[in-house]
C-alpha cells in the first residue's frame, strides 16, 4: 500500500467524522423534539400559507409560502437546501420533498422533487422543515473508495502525482501570448497546455484567476471534444457558466433548477430540453399518459371483472406512453450532452446519471483551494488530466467537525498538491486594490509578490480618499455582549460607529460592503442601515454579509467591524487570519476596518494591521467620530 493510499484510508475515516457531526447537529435541532423548539432552532417554519403554486423552470411544481407568524425569529433555510412541506392535520399526510430556490425573513419557494401536488395541500395548517442531505457524503466516500483500490491505471497515476510520489510531467512548445491577458495569464494559459497530467493555477485577490480559467478553457476546446468544469459551490460554477457564454462557447449547466441564479439558468439542462424540437410530443406524451393514470385510480372497490380489466388495461397504457416518454427525453438529453462544448456543475454534481458513463480528457476545478478533497475526487476519477485553481490563503472549506478539520480534513488536495508541483503558476498582477489596499496582504500572506495594474493606478489618480483607515475603539467602551438566543457576538456602539461613519461618507455612485465576523452583529447592522433615513438614496448599493458570501466579490467601499471588546482579549474565530485576507482584499477605493487595539493588539496579525494603518497614516481614534456631527 502506497503512502497515498494510507491517507486516502485516514480520509476517509475524517469524513466519516464530518458526516457523523452534521448529523449530530442536525438531530439536536430536529429530532425529538417540538414544532416549537425546531422554529427556535431556525429548522422549522410552522405554521405557513400557501399563496401560490405553479409550474416552474424545468416543467416542476413551485409552491411559494409564507411564513405567517414568529417573524422575529432567525432560521437556517438558505437557496439550494433540502426541505419537507408537511401538513399540521396529522401524520396521514405523506410530506413533499424539494429544494429551496428563493428565501427571505417571510417568504420561501420551494421546487418539489414531485411530479404532482396531493390534495392535503388546500387544507391548511402547513409547515416546512430543513432535511439533512447524506447524498454528497455517500458520493464522496464512493470517490474516496474508488482512488485508494486503484492499483494501475489513470487514476492511480493521478493519485501518486496529486500526493507527490511521482513527479508531473510537461511538454514543451506551447507559449500563448493572448492581447487579451498579462504577462503571467499567458503563463498560466502556456502551463495548462503542456501539463499532461496536473495543472495549477494559483490566483490571489482580483489577479483575474476567473478570466485565466475561461480563456484556458475556451482554447482547450478547441483541440478537445468537451471539457468537464466544476467547483465547490453552485455559486462558483453559475459564475463560470455565465463568463463562458459570454464567449460564446457551448455550455450545459447540469443541476437543480432552484440551485441555478438567473443568469445561467437558460444554459441549464432543464430549459434545454424545454427548448429542444422533440420536446413538444415528449410533453403531449407525457400529458397523455397522466390522463390514462388518472383515469385508471379513480376506480374504487367493489367492482366487477369487466371493470378491472378495464383498469388493468388504461393503466398499461400509461405505463407504455411513460416509457416512450422516458425514451424521447433520454435521447433528447443524449443529443444536448453531446453537442456541448462545456458540461459544467458542482464537484458533488458530476455524479448526474448524464455523466456516469463519461470520460473526459480534461477536469477544470475553480476555487479548488475551497472544496474538500473528498469532493475533488469525485471529478478527477473522470478525467485524464485535471487543471486546478484557487488561493489556499483564502477561505477554508466548511468543516463542521472541529477534530477531523484538525486531524487533516480542512487541508485541500489544491494545497498538497501546490506543495509537489514546482511548476505551479502565480498570478501576480491585481486588477482591483488601491496599491494602499492591497499592501498589506500583499506582503503577510504573499510574500510582496502582488503588483497593481497600471487600469487601478489610472483609475485611482488625483483620488483624495484615505483608502486604508483602521478606527480604534480602545477606550470607548464599547463592550461586546452575547446574544442568549443564539450564543452569537454582537456589539452594538460599535455598529452605531461604524453606520455614523459611513452615512458621513456617503457616495452615490460608489458600492459598499459591510463586512462582520458575527451573526448577531451582522442582523444589527442591517437593521440599522435599514432604519437610518441616510442610506434612503443608497440603500440598494449597501450589502451586509459575512466574509464568505463576499468570497469571490469585490465592492467600491469595505467595512469590516471586528466586533470584539473584552478584558480577557479573546478574539474567537478572528484568529482564523485567511478569512480577515478575505476581507480585506474585497475593497476597491476604500477599506475601513473598525476595532479594538486593546483586544486586538496583543495578536501578532491585528497588531501588524494596526501598524501598517499607523505607517500610512491611516490610524484613527474613536474619539475623532463619536461626537462629530
């Protein structure tokens, strides 16, 4: 047995503890326990009306609820999660699967897995529950089995070079000099030609590691059939999709329809084949073979044999038109895979039946440096060669279990890979920071390798702003407290800081972010930035989130309130300092980090962000604002 294989055998032991701990989560919040305690738990709305149903993007049934009641109370439903519609009648009432595909503080849809809605619908007294999905983690596991009992082949090779037992290999002769990218673009573009085996693409803050990716893509379609695409989150892949359509190259979005944004969803396989030219008599034949089903169940007990056979024979008829629509649509999707150019879904996702049979020459992994490895394994046992991008200094993948993410399972293949491929490729032009912005990380995570692009040296010129400025709340007493409901930190005289700061610098034409490492503070700065009547021009300019929904984006203006403040100089899951890179790098013109120095200072990292805010003259007290009108 190979080194690779023994961690492959420790891997597959820590996503057992993974799985094992999300389930844990989930059944404290689910089960044994009341309607009432779930809805506290944020896993349950109950009860819920139904105000419309309809039929939705890929022929499904929608319904959309809203919540009637209990408003105040947070909830863990979020696009693309699992969830039951259940009637409050009784137990009678089998419940209705589906995914989420919009979500606010009162209002869900909810695209059913059913090809019909039951009666218990129109009845009332509804609810909707969050469902634990076990289905990712039975593929990974399958992946994981497949890679360690690989004894020769492809697959084996990958796995010896991926873990650094056998070196990479490259060929020579490809040097692209594309008008359209930089001197280290064109690098990364040359390197995915002559990688024969793996390919990695390192890409920082705005170096354009997207763009990169695209253009390598739509040049390796040239020499070859069809490329599978993926990533982690839908979200990344919806982004790929939409850039390589733009280039007008040939895609398929493979997934559920709810996960898809608006954007790609023409280029999903469900409108696809809505669109096809067989897709008309598929639909007549599938209409009519309800009919004869329907026809067939309204038969009751009780009658005779002429009657039955009757029955016996519509519903042989409905079965028969069911086959053959089942056959026109499997060809129909059969036509679509084969005409594309680019089969693009998440990594969980490459397990579509369209695909089970499917091999390809080369697997694309964006934001690699994000997903498990478990996951990655998934696409790569697909393909010949596998090309990976992502930034390892950024966003972690989301391990629930604290003991297997330290035991090995929040370290990426992009990262152990990165580490055996001397001929992995840095971008190093940044497209989006002010220099001022961008130094800081630029030097602590990347070893002052980063540069700005002439583009934001022209676009910042003349520019009066102080594009790095650190406030310091030392002093102010601006205690941190802890919401009881959620055990979430929050601090509120520094969010009434932070908007007072912000209504004061107001730009109309300028996008901003605000950016906070807590739940509880981020509903309190939302709440204020929606009350506060300085924000009624702008206000659909200003987005509150945490640092990982802003992964992947960038804003004009960032805010980030650190929110702690205490004696003990406890600074939580601040400490986990990719994420703050994360943050930091999201800004444009413009970062505003609010703190406090006498929590903060005593770690290494917040003490050196507060001494660069100090060299470049950006460091601020408190006091400056608080009395300011």
């Amino acid at each position: 047995m190979t080194e690779a294989q023994n961690t492959l055998s420790k891997l597959k032991e820590l996503l057992r503890m993974e799985k094992d701990e999300d389930y844990a989560q989930y059944q404290r919040k689910m089960l044994n326990t009341s309607v009432d305690e779930r809805r506290q738990k944020g896993v349950t709305w109950y009860p819920v009306q139904l105000v419309n149903r309809f039929i939705s993007t890929g022929e499904r049934y929608t319904l959309e609820l809203d919540r009637t009641s209990h408003l105040e109370q947070n909830h863990a439903f979020q696009v693309g999660a699992i969830a039951s519609v259940f009637s409050g009648h009784g137990e009678d009432a089998d419940a209705l699967s589906g995914v989420i595909s919009y979500v606010r503080r009162d209002k869900m849809r909810v695209v059913l897995n059913s090809d019909d809605v039951p009666d218990w619908l129109r009845d009332g007294k509804l609810g909707v529950n969050l469902l634990f999905d076990e289905g990712g983690y039975r593929e990974m596991q399958k992946a994981l089995k497949e890679v360690h009992s690989a004894d020769t082949g492809r697959l084996a090779d990958l796995r010896e070079i991926l873990y650094g037992a056998k070196q990479a290999s490259f060929k020579k002769g490809f040097d692209f000099q594309s008008v359209n990218l930089n001197e280290g673009q064109n690098r990364a573009l040359s390197q995915i030609f002559n990688a024969k085996d793996v390919a990695i693409i390192h890409g920082p803050p705005g170096t354009g590691k997207t763009t990169t990716l695209v253009n390598a893509i739509k040049e390796v379609v040239k020499t070859e059939k069809q490329v599978l695409v993926c990533a982690q989150s839908n979200a990344a892949v919806d982004l790929m999709v939409e850039k390589l359509d733009g280039l007008g190259i040939e895609v398929l979005r493979i997934g559920h329809p709810a996960r898809l944004t608006p954007e790609v969803i023409e280029n999903s396989l469900d409108v696809k084949i809505s669109k096809h030219p067989f897709f008309k008599e598929l639909r007549e034949i599938r209409k009519r073979s309800d009919e004869y089903r329907k026809k067939g169940l309204k038969y009751k007990r009780n009658f005779g044999h002429e009657e039955r056979m009757q029955r016996k024979m519509v519903m042989h008829e409905a079965k028969m038109l069911k086959g053959d629509a089942d056959r026109i649509e499997s060809q129909i999707t059969e036509d679509l895979v084969d005409r594309t150019q680019v089969i693009a879904c998440t990594l969980v996702g490459s397990t579509h039946r369209l695909l089970q049979d499917r091999t390809f020459r080369s697997v694309f992994i964006d934001e690699a440096s994000q997903a498990l490895e478990p996951a990655c394994w998934i696409a790569i046992k697909k393909a010949y060669r596998v090309i990976m991008a992502g930034d390892h200094l950024q966003l972690p993948p989301t391990i629930k279990s604290l003991k297997a993410a330290k035991d090995g399972l929040a370290n990426t293949l992009f990262e152990k890979a990165i580490k055996h491929i001397d001929e992995s490729v840095m971008l190093e032009t940044q497209y989006r920071m002010h220099p001022d912005i961008m130094k800081f990380s630029g030097d602590y995570f990347y070893g002052g390798q980063l540069k700005t692009a002439e583009d934001v040296l022209f676009r910042e010129k003349g520019s009066e702003l102080e594009h790095f400025v650190f406030i310091d709340t030392a002093g102010c007493g601006f205690t941190e407290k802890v919401k009881k409901e959620t055990l979430s930190t929050y601090n509120k005289e520094e969010a009434d800081l932070l908007v007072k700061h912000l209504s004061n610098n107001l730009s109309l034409d300028k996008s901003v972010g605000i950016i906070a490492p807590y739940k509880a503070q981020i509903e309190l700065l939302r709440d204020l930035v929606m009350k506060n009547p300085a924000f009624d021009a702008v206000r659909e300019n200003i987005v509150v989130n945490t640092v990982d929904a802003f992964q992947g984006q960038e804003r004009d203006v960032i805010y980030i309130g650190l929110t702690r403040s205490n004696e003990q100089n406890e600074i939580g899951f601040l400490k986990e300092y990719r994420r703050m890179n994360v943050a930091m790098t999201r800004a444009k013109t413009q970062l505003v980090i609010i703190g406090d120095s006498a929590t903060l200072g005593r770690d290494a990292f917040y003490n050196s962000v507060i001494d660069y805010a100090q060299q470049i003259g950006g460091y601020k007290s408190a006091f400056e604002f608080l009395y300011a009108e």
